[in-house]
C-alpha cells in the first residue's frame, strides 16, 4: 500500500462513548446490532424522504408488491410488517388519498355477520377468489 493507512471502524464501546466494558459478548453484540438497525433506518428516512414516504408507507408498499396483483387485506399486511404499528388501517386510509394503493372490496370472502374484506394493492386488484 502506498502510505494509506487502514482504519477500523469504532467498536460500539467507542461509538457510544460507554466508559465500562460490557458485561457479556451477548450484551455488546445486541446493542451493535441495535446500532446497526438504527443507523439503517436512518439511511433509507434520508432516502425516501424526498418523495414523501415514510419508512411505514414504504414497508406497506413492499409487502403489496410482494402480494401482486392480488392484493392482500389488511390484517395481513399488518401482519407482515417489519415494523409493526397499530394503525395500519388509518396508514393505508391515507396510502389510498395519495393515490399509493387502491382498495377494492372481495365479496365472495365473506364471514356471517362480518363486514367485507378489503383488498389492497398498489395497482388494479380484484379478489383472488373470483378468479
């Protein structure tokens, strides 16, 4: 090498300036991990935020992408998020006013005494069923 130097990157004992050692490599290897995690979602905030996308939104549009055109309701889409949040309906209620997702409703899946199952997805869908 023609005088570079090679750095290594701080240990997380630097990182968070923690002046006691950990008390397990367990503890030390969460906590990096946590770190890592955090630092992550940072970068993909700063990526997504000049579209005006959340790390919620995008999350749901991943999941309905995965899904196809089919569609997925929204317990399931809940269900497979990352992150997971309490309020996925209000989150794909305002999905659907910015034109993201489209919602359509699946008749023929229907419980007695139960309201329809809404379908959601980012581009036409129909019920899976009906065809």
């Amino acid at each position: 090498m023609s005088g570079e130097t090679s750095t290594r990157p701080p240990s997380i004992l630097e990182e968070i300036q923690q002046s006691q050692p950990f008390r397990t490599r367990s503890q030390e290897a969460y906590l990096a991990l946590l770190r890592t995690a955090d630092d992550s979602k940072r970068f993909i905030s700063h990526v997504l935020e000049p579209a005006g996308v959340t790390l919620q939104q995008y999350n749901v549009l991943r999941i309905l992408r995965g899904a196809g055109k089919d569609g997925l309701p929204t317990l399931v889409v809940g269900e497979r998020m990352v992150e997971r949040t309490p309020g996925v309906t209000r989150l794909i209620d305002r999905m659907e006013r910015k034109g993201w997702v489209e919602r359509s409703r699946c008749t023929e899946d229907r419980m007695p005494g139960s309201g329809p199952t809404w379908w959601h997805s980012v581009g036409p869908s129909s019920c899976p069923r009906s065809q």
